[in-house]
C-alpha cells in the first residue's frame, strides 16, 4: 500500500518562503513524483515534477520561484517555494508513479494548505 503523507503547508505573507515535504510510506523506487495544487473555484494543476535522472517539469507560472527536489534515501520529495504570491494560494497534493513520466498522477496524498497572505 502506498502512502503519501505531506506536511510544510501553512500561512505566508507574500514574498515569503515555504517548503513542503513529502513522506513515502515505504521504500518504493519511485520512476516519477511530483506536486499538484487546486485553489477554490479552480482544476487541479500540475506544479512541478521530477522523475529518474533528475530530469523536471514545471509549471509556467512556477518556474524561478519554485524547485523539485528528492531524497531517495530518505524516501522523501520535497518543493522549495519563494517569492510566494497570492496566487500560489491552494491545497498542494504529493503524487507518484512507477512509471517514467513528466504528469505523475498514480497515487496522491491527502494535501496540505498553503496560503498566501498579508
């Protein structure tokens, strides 16, 4: 059973800094993670992922500020957030795949909140 627990999530005033992080329930070789965000009234989005090799994918509205980045050894993915705006306000949700792609959608964590605000 894979689980997805993620955690870092919390309020931020705008031009702040936040890093989420993502905690594998067991030691699965993951090919692909990544993570997504839903802000209220708006569809899931792809954020950022990373996949075998260290190859990423970043969402046009993220690239600069945001950064992918995992710890095989400690089964962990994490996302570097700076120059927070408002807009970056949404439920943030961890994903897996063992497969190789750059949308890794197979298993999800429940989410953490981030918002950003003065």
């Amino acid at each position: 059973q894979v689980q997805l627990v993620e955690s870092g999530g919390g309020l931020v005033q705008p031009g702040g800094s936040l890093r989420l992080a993502c905690a594998a329930s067991r030691s699965f070789s993951f090919n692909s993670m990544g993570w997504y965000r839903q802000a209220p009234g708006k569809e899931r989005e792809l954020v950022a992922a990373i996949i075998s090799g260290g190859r990423t994918n970043y969402a046009d509205s993220v690239k600069g500020r945001f950064t992918i980045s995992r710890d095989n050894a400690k089964n962990t993915l994490y996302l570097q957030m700076n120059s927070l705006k408002p807009e970056d306000t949404a439920v943030y949700y961890c994903t897996c795949s063992f497969s190789i792609t750059l949308k890794p959608a197979d298993y999800w964590g429940q989410g953490t909140q981030v918002t950003v605000s003065s």
